[in-house]
C-alpha cells in the first residue's frame, strides 16, 4: 500500500509555509516556488524545455552544445549530496560512492543535460543481477507496458533486442525529468519521505525507496522498473513508443523516458542519441511543449 509522501520545505523560502504534515500533495502554484527553488526552475516549469534550454545554454543550446551531463543543484546548495557540485559534469564514481553510504544501496540526483531537466540514479544492477529479484538487493527488473488506454504496448526487451545500447548496463540510468501528466519537472528527493531512504522494494510497485517524484500531484516513478511504453508528440500529434521506467503511482498515464547514456574513461557520464527503427531516442522527449 501507498505511504505518505511528506513534503520537504524548499531551503531559504520562510515567507510561506503550507502544512507538510498533512500534505501529500502540492497543485502547481506550490510547485512553482518549490519545484527548483530557483528563478530558472520556476521559468523552466513555465516555459517547458524549450525555455529552459535557452536560460540554461548559451545561444539557446542545441545539438551542437556540450553532451555532458552536468549536476543540478541550485537552491539546494546545503541539502542535497551533490550541492557542492552545481553544473558540474556528473560522474559515476561519485553515485558509486554516494550509493555505499544509502541504505537502499542506490543514489541519484537532479541534472541537466543539454539545457533539459533529467534525473540520473545509480543501481548496482551488474553487483545483483545474478540473484533473485528480492527486497534490498536493487537491480534493474525488465517488464511490459501498457498506455494510457491499459492496452499492451509491448516489451522493454523487444526493445534491447533491436538496440542493445538502451539497456544501462553501466548501472546507471539517465532519465527525462517532464512529468507525463502536466509536464512538471520530478525529481530526486525534491520530497522528503520516511521510506525512500530505508530500502529497496523489488517488483515497481509503489513501496520501497529509489523512487522519482513529482510534487505537483505527487505521481512516482520507479527507475529500477524498466518497460516499454508509448506516448504522443505535441508537435505533429503521433504516437511513439519508448524505453522508459514504470509510473507507480499518482496520476500520471505512463512512465518517464530514458536517455541512454555513455561513460566516458574518466567516469564523466555523457547522454547519448539512438536510432530505433527510425525513431530519434530525442523524439521520445517530445511530449511537452
Ligand atoms: S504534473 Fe501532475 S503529477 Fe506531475
């Protein structure tokens, strides 16, 4: 069954003080203060990536810009474990690191990679693989998927049989950070929660920590659940089918998508671009204005 999912106040934001106690929920004018905490973030809500990538890349960012992905931790400077390290390039060692002192044995952060909000977790999936799939020994699980419709899409392994490359094998898995419900900006434990942080729930249901969050109406993901799913581009209105990890609860229809990723020799995590049967691994983030 579904805990409470208890909301964490933004730092530095003591003029307005909504009850986190009873709250398990925030509406997008909340999000909107409390989402990034930052004038970028709240401009990002606002304007979608489009916008965002223009305040975040210099000459509007682009395919031509730098494909590193770098650390985002604006507002939340003393908090997160990576707020010493805002626009920094991402590295694994150091969700390798961050994972060994986290009970659930996993970590993640916010980032942004080239001018888009993403979240980047680490799973020790080459370390448990090789056991059964149990309570607190994470690892990425394989499913099908399902659309907004409940009709079957297909699966995550159909997938990785046309392009290997899909599956994170580096055990670490880059995600596109734009809600499938209204396109708010879920992140790594922008919420704070009493579970998250205590172990690690096999199956990608709603229980158990390692999760992604969206505090405007409180939809959860499950990074470690990945599937195939299917969604529209805003653009031209046509349906695509993508890699993503699983919603496991809240309103939104269908899970996030991924964004493969290289790791570079010196551990710098880099985003990557697939073809699939040809369809642009970019085109899978195109359901937002
Ligand atoms: S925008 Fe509504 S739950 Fe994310």
């Amino acid at each position: 069954m579904a805990k409470e999912f208890n909301l964490r106040p933004a730092p530095q934001e003591d003029d307005w003080s909504p009850d986190f106690d009873s709250a398990t929920s925030m509406n997008r004018r909340q999000f909107m203060r409390y989402g990034f905490n930052t004038a970028a973030g709240i401009l990002a809500a606002s304007l979608g990536a489009l916008g965002f990538a223009t305040i975040l890349m210099p000459g509007g960012g682009g395919s031509e810009g730098d494909s590193a992905v770098k650390y985002w931790a604006k507002g939340r400077e003393d908090t997160a474990w990576y707020g010493a390290m805002h626009l920094q390039e991402m590295k694994k060692d150091d969700f390798v690191a961050q994972a060994s002192n986290a009970k659930t044995g996993t970590s993640g952060a916010s980032g942004v990679w080239q001018g888009l909000p993403v979240t980047v977790s680490y799973i020790p999936n080459s370390q448990n693989a090789g056991t059964p799939v149990v309570d607190n020994k994470p690892r990425f699980q394989t499913a099908e998927g399902y659309d907004a419709t409940g009709k079957y899409v297909g699966h995550f392994e159909d997938l990785v049989e046309k392009e290997p490359l899909i599956f994170p094998d580096s055990d670490i898995v880059m995600i596109f950070s734009r809600c499938t419900h209204l396109c708010c900006i879920p992140g790594w434990q922008l919420v704070d929660n009493t579970f998250t942080e205590d172990h690690w729930s096999a199956g990608g249901t709603d229980s158990g920590g390692t999760k992604l969050f969206c505090i405007c109406h409180s939809s959860r993901f499950d990074p470690t659940m990945l599937e195939m799913n299917s969604n529209r581009n805003r653009a031209n209105g046509q349906l695509f089918k993508y890699a993503g990890i699983r919603r496991s609860g809240g309103p939104a229809p269908v899970g996030l998508p991924l964004i493969p990723v290289i790791i570079n020799s010196d551990g710098t995590i880099e985003g990557n671009v697939l073809t699939i049967d040809g369809v642009s691994t970019l085109d899978w983030l195109t359901y937002c204005d």
